[in-house]
C-alpha cells in the first residue's frame, strides 16, 4: 500500500464556460439552419447580401460542427480528462486562452461568412486569418491536454482519452494540411492545390472532419459518460479497443467517396468505397458495446431523460453508419450524390448522434456542475421527445426529397428524352417536404430552447459559492512494474498477446499519439502521392488556358456569394446527366481552379457548361430577379451584383497570387487591371447593344457574367485559339 | 527528370492494395491480441475507470510501491 496521497481539485469552471457556449452556440446555428430551410421553402426570405441562402449555409455549417459539437467535446473532454486522469488539467490559463480563442474564432466566422469571405471549402470556409488562428487555439489545447496526461495520477489511459488523442492530432493534420492557401489580400486567399488534387484534399479533410471531430470526440465522451450514467461499465473493453483501432485505421481511407464519378481517378474512388464499406463493422461494434452497455438497466431508461438522450444518440450513430458506407457504395452514389439524401444523411448523425448525447451528456452533468436538482425532469423529457418527433421529421421529409429529386433527374420517357427537362419541375416536387423539413426542424429547436430555459433555471439555484471538493489520489510510481499474468497460455501467439506492446502504449502517451498519428498519416500519404504525382491521373488538355483576370475576379464574386452551395460543376459521365448539362467533366479541365467548385449539391442545376448557353444580357437579368426569366425559380436575386464596382486594382493582387501558385498569366502578371476593363467594357457594350442596361462596364455583374460564359467552353476550342489570362 | 516522372514510372497506384492488406494484417493483430483469453481481470479493471471516482484513491497494481 502506497500511504502517501496527493490533494487537488477539478476544474469545473472551464466546463461550465464550454457548456454554455454549447447552448447558445447551438441555438444559433440551428437557427440559422431554420432560416436556410425556410428559405428554400420561401424565397422572399433571402434579404440582401449578407442574409442570402449562400453566405448563410456556410454559417449554419460551421456553427453547428465547430461551435456548438466543438463546445460540447470541450465541456465534456475538459469534464472527463481531469477525473480520468486523477488531476487538474495542466494549466488553467491555456484552458481560458483556448475557450475565449474559440469563442473568438466562433464570432469571426460569424462575421465573416455572410460579409462573403470564404475560402469555398465545405466545413474549411473561413479565410487565413481565422485558419491560422484555429491552428494556434488547437496547439493550446493539445498543449493543455497532453500537459494533464503527463501529470497523471492514473497510469491507465482510459479508452475514452485515445479517442480524444486521436481527435485532436488528426484534426490538426486535416485542418493544417487542407488549409494551405497564397493570400491575395487581408481576408482572401487562394488555395495551393487545384482541381482534382484541392478536390481529393477537401474531401479528405471533410469527411474526416465529420470522423475526427463529430465522430471520435463523440465516442470518447460515450465512453465515459454512459457508463457514468447507467452507472455500470461498458459492455466490452475490449470491443472498445477494437473499435478505436479500425476506425483510426479505416476512415482516413474513406474521403473519396465524396467524389464518385467525378474526375478523380478511378481507383482512389474505389479505395475510398472499400475502407467506407469496411467502417460498417468497427461503427456497428461500437454502437452495439453502446446500447449493451445498458444491459440490465433498461429500466432506469424509462425514468431517466439521460438515458433516453445516450439510447437514441447512439441509435443515430449506428443509423448514420450503416448508411454512410451504403451511401459510398458507387451504384447508391450514384443516385444520392448532390440530392437532399446527403442533407438527410448528415442530419441524422448531427441531430441525432451529436445532438442527443450532447443533450445527455449536460443534462447529467447540469446538476453536478451547478451542484443543484436538475430543474424540471419533466422538460428535459418533453425535449427529449420534441427533439426525438423533430429529428423524425425533418429526415423522413428530406430522404424523401432526396429520393424523389434523384430519381427525377435520371428518368427518361418512353421517347428516350429526359422526363424531366425542366430543373425547376424537380424543385418543385421537392416543396411539401421542404414545408415538413422546417416543421420538423422548428421542433428540434423548439426543444433547444426548453433545453436552454432548463439549464438557466438549474443555474440559478446554483449555491452562493460553489464547493470545490478535495480530491484525493495516489501519484505514480517513478518507476512501474509490469504485474504478472499468470492465467495466460503457453505458445507462439501466446506469446504475441502477452507481449506487453500495447499495454506500453496504454501507460505510454507519446508512444501512444505518435502511433495514432502514424497510422492517420501512413493511410493518408498512400492516397495523396499517387493522386498528385502520376501524371496519367490528371490527363493535360492543351485548349484549357488559366482564366482572364476579369473571369477570375468573376469567379471570386462566384465564391463570395457562396454559388457552389448550391450549383455543382461537375457532370459525371451518366447518360441523364450528359443529355441534361453537356459532356461530362474532365479532369485536365480544373488544373487552374483554386480552388475547385466541384459543389456537392444540386438546389440548382449543374454550371459546368455553362458557358455559351445564354447570352449575356440573359445572365444580367436572370441575376437581377431569377424567378422573373425562370419561373418558380428559388434562386435569390443579386441586384446588388449590378450596382457595386469592380474593384480593378486589386485584381492585380489576385492575379499575382495565382502566378505564384504556377498559373501561367504571363502578360497579365504586369497589366492585369487593364486587361479585366478592356474585357468588362466589352462585355458592357455587348449587354447594351442587346437592349440591356447601360453602365454595367465596371459592375460586378460584368465579371461574374465573363465567368459564367467561359465555364466548361475550353475543350470546345482548338489550342491555339484558345483564350486565357495570359495569351 | 522530374520527381512526377519518377512517380508515374513506379506504378504507385497499386501500393494502395497493399496498404490495404497491411492495415487488415495490423487489424487481424491487434484482434487477436485484443481477444486472446487470460486478460479479464486487467479488461474489467479498465472498464470500471469511468465509475471510479470516489477518493481517496489508491495506487493501482504495478504503481505500489
């Protein structure tokens, strides 16, 4: 017996910081989640620029995965960690500078995103300032949370805490990694990659965004907080190791499969198919250690809303994961790419998985942080089945827009034409379930601000001072000594499993991180080489030029207004796609787009050839009031693009930074300003000879309509007419 | 030569099948190791780290000293 025992306190200050910011976080975001739904159901809701679908559902996006998921790890990481560990975390300054730093980074991106400054990356929209100021808030974390490893009291490393290692070295991979831009100006930048490979690298980051932020983090706090709550251990300890493993092994294949049938060589598709196909057992074992971790406490999930939270949130992971890898299988792609499926399918994991075990993870530790009753069980159950009805909802509405809207877009007649010409015939299906998917939404929040109110009054009848309990734990022992196994067999194998290997990494955190990240990094580099280093992946077409500086500063507009949220520019080589958009998209067509617009979703129709299909003035006044040229068109109007000014001098900047990213511009690098007002007056005079509006040669909507009508024009021309920035 | 030159002439699109088949070796592994008979009572120990809260707290098997 060690006598000897070391006193000291948790930290449940920071905790209750990352709660709240949990709450009011999530409240926004699913706010803003209402607002983008309703707005597709009612476009008169798009106000001006900074309200507008595209600069808004970036917005939701990132507050709901990095503020309110973000928040939620923290609380329930900063929670776990220091009563794994058996000490407070290392130092609580880092704990302040890495809460306000990520609140900080919270309201930029709230600032930001509608302003229009992105960086047109799903879930890595925000610019280089912010991206920068991520990296810095995450090493202070790491800083903090290794800091609190090494001064442990427990030699042991819970399961729960290699979830939180390998979340938090991989995110900071993905993030570093799919981040590196060339700025060209104090909130805008240009991504280093281009094309195929920007499109392979945001998808590597992005589904593993969605595996090492909302997956792991989630898992490592299911393991600390069910079994806390059904107050019995998990089911299998051993079942909990397997899955950590094969998921660190498994889904850092898987990104590729966000990309099927685009212009991604076939083979890294395929890989990505067959690892995602594999995640299906780790995810299911780990769903299953879950719920049987309940076993013989069923009852307690009758009476107590925490349970029922942790039941469905890990029946939504096993849902989401069963359909995840379904979804990469490339014959269900195939139908369900671009469609409301994939909004289905992620809410799904975000509603029900990050949601309800956030839900049940504050409410179990409400009463202990505020060190009061919870007060109302009854609210908390009415949330719980608000929440539960909401999220029912919302998903059977949108796989069912989802369905119809990709069966529409195949479907041919009896003629063997499309049956279904018209884009806007599809939408419109889609609007008694877009109606039902903002009910269902309205619940889930409904119930969020119940949650919110329960909280608050739990709060208050928190005590005047908090008490903070001594806790008593023996330190290590400077040197350990392996205990004896006495029950295992003889033999080779034997031999393996008893070899102390993994036991070491268990007490040994470096060893530990660094097989975690070596794991991550070995999978990733067998995916990213090939991809950016065999010529023959990326076949050259000759006719394709870099674009003009005025398509470019047109295609930064594009961005800004957030236009591939809702318009892919990729047309995959199926027979309903080339007879809707054009020939289907090569991958030597991209090598100048940083970055890629490739899109992921359809609200409206494919642009990758668009160029040429309407004349100029059509593009002026479709962008004016779109439902007045389409009719029943969703598509929100951009008047301001005809009353705000090119800005021509920083054009040069812009086009100075894609040089140095190896754009070929050659006389644009000196005159790229003359140049874009020689093309817009151009473009103006021809917008004015059509009978269209007069003045527009130095109007944003000059560039943006240069840019529209070069999209996907390039393979029509011979090499030597083709045009381009610097020719 | 370039270095892509290089790239492209070493056929690299197959590694990732044997990368494939070393992460399935390295799974077979740790199951094995994972599942191999004789470790319940270090396996329960583990288990029941999130419920042992409750202080004062003594040094665990091998951290005695």
């Amino acid at each position: 017996m060690n006598p000897q025992l070391d006193t000291f306190s948790y930290d449940d200050d920071i905790v209750r910081q990352f709660t709240w910011a949990t709450i009011v976080w999530g409240l926004v975001g699913m706010l803003v989640g209402l607002l983008i739904a309703l707005q597709l159901a009612f476009p008169a809701l798009n106000y001006g620029p900074f309200l507008s679908f595209g600069r808004l559902r970036p917005l939701h996006t990132n507050a709901v995965i990095f503020a309110f998921a973000g928040n939620a790890f923290f609380a329930g990481a900063y929670y776990s960690s220091q009563r794994l560990l058996k000490t407070r975390m290392f130092s609580d300054a880092l704990s302040r500078v890495h809460f306000w730093g990520w609140q900080l980074i919270i309201v930029s991106a709230a600032l930001t995103l509608p302003a229009g400054f992105t960086q047109a990356k799903e879930y890595a929209e925000l610019e280089w300032p912010i991206d920068i100021a991520i990296a810095v808030v995450w090493v202070v974390f790491a800083i903090n949370f290794f800091g609190t490893i090494a001064r442990r009291r427990e030699r042991h490393l819970y399961v729960a805490i290699w979830f939180y290692i390998a979340s938090i070295v991989t995110v900071a991979i993905l993030h570093i990694f799919n981040n590196l831009s060339v700025p060209a100006g104090p909130l805008k930048s240009y991504s280093i990659y281009a094309g195929v490979q920007d499109a392979f690298m945001q998808w590597w980051y992005g589904h593993n965004a969605v595996a090492f932020f909302l997956t792991t983090p989630f898992l490592g706090l299911m393991y600390y907080f069910m079994p806390k709550a059904a107050d019995r251990p998990v089911f299998s300890y051993r079942l909990s190791i397997l899955h950590f493993w094969t998921l660190v092994f498994l889904y850092i294949w898987a990104g590729p499969h966000h990309l099927h049938y685009t212009a991604l060589p076939e083979w890294a598709s395929t890989l990505g198919m067959v690892f995602s196909v594999m995640l299906w057992a780790p995810s299911w074992g780990g769903m299953i250690n879950g719920l049987l971790t309940l076993r013989g406490a069923w009852r307690k999930v009758v009476e107590d809303p925490v349970l029922k939270f942790f039941v469905v949130a890990v029946t939504a992971y096993g849902m989401a994961t069963f359909e995840g890898p379904m979804l990469s299988v490339k014959s269900v792609n195939a139908l369900a790419h671009y469609t409301d499926w994939i909004i289905a399918h992620v809410h799904t994991g975000a509603l029900g998985w990050n949601g309800f075990l956030t839900f049940g993870m504050i409410y179990w530790m409400a009463p202990r942080l505020f060190q009061t009753r919870l007060h109302s069980q009854k609210l908390a159950e009415l949330h719980f089945w608000l929440a539960t009805f909401g999220m029912i909802l919302y998903a059977t509405a949108i796989y069912s827009a989802g369905l119809t809207q990709g069966l529409m877009w195949r479907a041919f007649d009896e003629t063997g034409r499309l049956q279904f010409p018209d884009f806007v015939e599809t939408t419109m299906r889609l609007m008694p379930m877009y109606y039902l998917r903002a009910v269902g939404g309205a619940l889930y929040i409904s119930g969020m601000v119940l949650f919110l109110y329960n909280i608050l009054r739990t709060w208050q009848a928190r005590p005047a001072a908090y008490e903070v309990p001594e806790i008593k734990a023996a330190p290590l022992a400077k040197v350990y000594v392996e205990p004896p196994h006495p029950a295992e067999p003889a033999g080779a194998l034997a031999r393996f499993a008893r070899a102390t290997w993994h036991r070491s990494w268990e007490r040994l955190p470096l060893t530990f991180t660094v097989m975690t990240a070596l794991a991550v990094i070995v999978a990733s580099l067998f995916e990213i080489i090939p991809t950016f280093l065999i010529k023959s992946n990326i076949p050259t077409i000759a006719s394709v030029t870099p674009y003009t500086p005025l398509e470019l500063a047109g295609r930064d507009i594009y961005i800004r207004e957030g236009c591939f949220n809702c318009h892919s520019q990729m047309i995959r080589p199926f027979r309903y796609e080339t007879e809707r958009y054009g020939e289907y998209s090569k991958p030597g067509e991209f090598v100048y787009d940083h970055p890629f617009l490739w899109g992921s979703r359809r609200i409206g129709p494919d642009l990758a050839r668009e160029g040429g299909k309407y004349p100029n003035l059509w593009h002026v006044r479709h962008m004016e009031a779109p439902a007045t040229i389409t009719q029943r068109s969703i598509m929100p109007p951009y008047p301001w693009l005809l009353r705000n000014a090119i800005d021509f001098p920083t054009i040069q900047k812009r086009v100075d930074a894609m040089a140095m990213l190896g754009v070929p511009y050659g006389d644009a690098v000196t005159r790229a300003p003359a140049m874009a007002q020689e093309q817009a007056g151009m473009i103006a005079a021809e917008i004015e000879a059509a009978g269209g509006p007069r003045g527009l040669a130095d109007k944003e909507i000059v560039a943006l309509v240069a840019y529209l009508q070069r999209l996907g024009t390039d393979i029509r021309k011979a090499p030597a007419a083709a045009g381009g920035g610097g020719h | 030569m370039r270095l892509s030159d290089i790239m492209a002439g070493a056929g690299l699109s197959g590694y990732a099948q044997i990368a494939l088949i070393l992460f399935f070796v390295a799974f077979i592994a740790i199951a094995i190791r994972i599942f191999w008979p004789g470790r319940d009572h270090e396996m329960d120990a583990a288990s029941r780290m999130p419920l042992d809260d409750e202080h004062p707290q003594t040094a665990r098997t091998g951290d005695r000293s």
